[in-house]
C-alpha cells in the first residue's frame, strides 16, 4: 500500500509540474516579448538536454571502441620485449635512444608514462632505451694536413687537441702523430692527440682560410689555437650557406699573436625580413677543470629565445679526458643559454 500510495504522489507530481511547465512557456496573456523570451529559454534547455545525452553517448562508445589497459614496468627489460608486452596490451611506442654507460645496449631505462598508469589502448607509451657506451673507432690522420685532420674529426664528432711544434725534419702543416693509435675503438670521451709541425714560434698563428666552412669548424680550430672568433651576421643568399663562413676580417696566410681576434661573417638565411632581423649564431664554450681521473659529469646546454621558451641544443658527459665543450647555435632575439651540470645550472649566459 505505502508504495502504490508513493507511486500515486509521484505521478500527482509530475503531473502538477507539466501543467506548471506548460503554462509558464505557453505565457497565456503575458505580452509578446515574454512569450517570446521563455520559449528562447526552453530551446536552450532542449539543446542543452540533447548536448549531455550525445557527449555521454559519444563518451560511452569511446569507452567501448578504446577499452583501459594498465601499462606494465619495462625497464631494465631489453627493448624487444617491452616492445612485445606493450604491443600485447594493445599500446604504441616510441623510442628515444641515448648513450649510458651504467646500462647495457638496448635496454629500456626509463618510460613514460610510468609503470601502473591506467589508459587507453592505443596510447603511445615511450621508452628511453640506452644505447651502451659511445663510442666511435680512431681514424687514420697521419700525414693529412690540419685542415684535413680537423675536418674529419669533427665530421665525425670525435674530440681532439693539437700540439704544435717547429721541426724542419717534418713537412709544414701536416700531422706527424696521434694517439690513440688509428683502428682501435675508443670512448667518446677520449680525445686524439695530434702533433702538427708548423714554422711558427711560439705565440703566434697564421690565419687559416675559413671561408666556405661550417661556422664551429672554425670556431673550434681558432679556440684551439687560442684565438677569440667574433661571429658577425651577413644575410645569406640560399639556405645552403646558412651556417657558413662566407668571409674573414684577417685574410689567410696572415701571423698573429695567439691572443688575437678574428672576425667571421657568418651567413644566416630566414624565410622572411622579419625572421633574418632576429637570428644570429652564437658559440659557448666551456672547460670543466678539478675532475679526477675516472670522474665525470652529465651535462645539458638549453637555450631560452624569442621563439622557443627552452630548447637543448647540447648535452653528453665532461670527463677528466674529455672536460671541454663548444656548441655553436642559431637563436632569435634576446637569448639566455643555461649550462647544466648533473641537474644543476652552473652557468647562464645573455646574448643579444
């Protein structure tokens, strides 16, 4: 009885609310600007009432064309099995490799989203997979001239120093040594060592031609040298000498002290005015000295400018063999470089 009696005030009710409904949007004897302004209300209710019931039904057909999955914890696995277990749960992936000594090749040292997270099949899980030591093998340098040597190493990405000696048993210019040895398999972090004769006494440096050489190619050879490069920006023509040196204050050939300047013009290309206005190349360079032997430290360089926010432009490992680094960047506008050492900003530099 008490449910058949709450049922029957149920319906009483609705029924009192139609009639309510009906006359308060009918807007029997109200003026035309009323009627006019409820039955606007009305159609918003309706359209609002039909939005809810399609985003819910879009919402629930998702649900059920993409079911969740939980991602499972991948690291320290070998990146063809965690490619396995993520393919089993119906998720994608995305491989961000990097040089780690503390792990062996191809395994997975980080992912995200981590370990647990529940989501949809079909979502992209990334692995950040170590690719083991870096390391590359020692060319053959040897009889090529210091242009020649210097070119290939840094095509190659290999660090180097130069010592310079005045012997008249060796031809001029050339590399008499190296070490290590060519052939054998190094770490990245392990500089060749080159012994280069030149007639000069010590103190002193003749200018190299740098004209038509990527800007650090110069660069470096004149902070080796122990000379300050000046980048100037000259508009370049094509985007094939953006880059490039496309000319020299000091003409080669020249002697100069060791601490002297050399300006470089450096072509810089844009696809607008407004663009070319803004961008310059920069260089940062930076020693790390009080390492022990067998120490080291992780290292990133940001840049901050007017159009990026944050962006790395270098990073790797200084190490008591290895503790230099140099990058030259193009950037546009005011910018801010950021040198971080093991987390830490140890340097900021402005350029304008």
């Amino acid at each position: 009885m008490m449910f058949k009696e709450t049922l029957r005030n149920f319906k009483f009710a609705l029924i009192k609310l139609e009639r309510k409904l009906k006359d308060y949007f009918s807007a029997e004897g109200a003026d035309i600007y009323t009627r006019l302004v409820r039955r606007i209300f009305l159609a918003f209710v309706v359209a609002v009432i039909v939005a809810g019931c399609s985003i819910t039904i879009v919402l629930l057909i998702a649900r059920i064309a993409h079911p969740m999955t939980k991602v499972p914890d991948l690291k320290e696995m070998d990146v063809v099995n965690a490619i396995v277990e993520l393919q089993k749960r119906g998720l994608n992936v995305h491989i961000e490799p990097t040089f780690n000594t503390n792990y062996e090749k191809f395994t997975v040292i980080g992912q995200f989203p981590p370990r647990g997270l529940t989501v949809r099949k079909g979502r992209t899980v990334s692995l950040i997979v170590s690719l083991g030591k870096d390391v590359y093998k020692v060319p053959n340098l040897a009889g090529l001239s210091r242009k020649e040597a210097e070119e290939l190493l840094l095509k190659n990405n290999i660090p180097y120093t130069i010592t310079v000696i005045k012997d008249n048993n060796y031809p001029l210019d050339k590399v008499i040594s190296q070490d290590p040895q060519p052939g054998i398999e190094v770490e990245r972090s392990v500089k060749v060592k080159l012994l280069v004769n030149s007639e000069l006494e010590s103190g002193k440096y003749r200018v190299e031609n740098f004209v038509n050489r990527p800007v650090e190619n110069a660069v470096r050879s004149l902070l080796q040298s122990g000379i300050t490069p000046v980048l100037i920006k000259q508009v370049a023509s094509s985007v094939e000498e953006d880059g490039i040196v496309l000319g020299q204050e000091i003409p080669s050939g020249e002697v100069i002290s060791s601490s002297s300047e050399v300006k470089l013009y450096v072509g810089v290309y844009g696809d607008s005015e407004e663009e070319i206005k803004k961008a310059n190349y920069h260089y940062f360079s930076y020693v790390l000295s009080g390492l022990m032997p067998g120490e080291s430290k992780d290292f990133k360089v940001l840049i901050s400018d007017e159009k990026d926010k944050s962006k790395e432009i270098l990073s790797g490992t200084l190490s008591a063999n290895n503790n230099f680094l140099l990058t030259v960047f193009k950037s546009y506008g005011s910018t801010k470089l950021y040198l971080i050492l093991d987390n830490s900003i140890v340097k900021e530099v402005s350029y304008e």
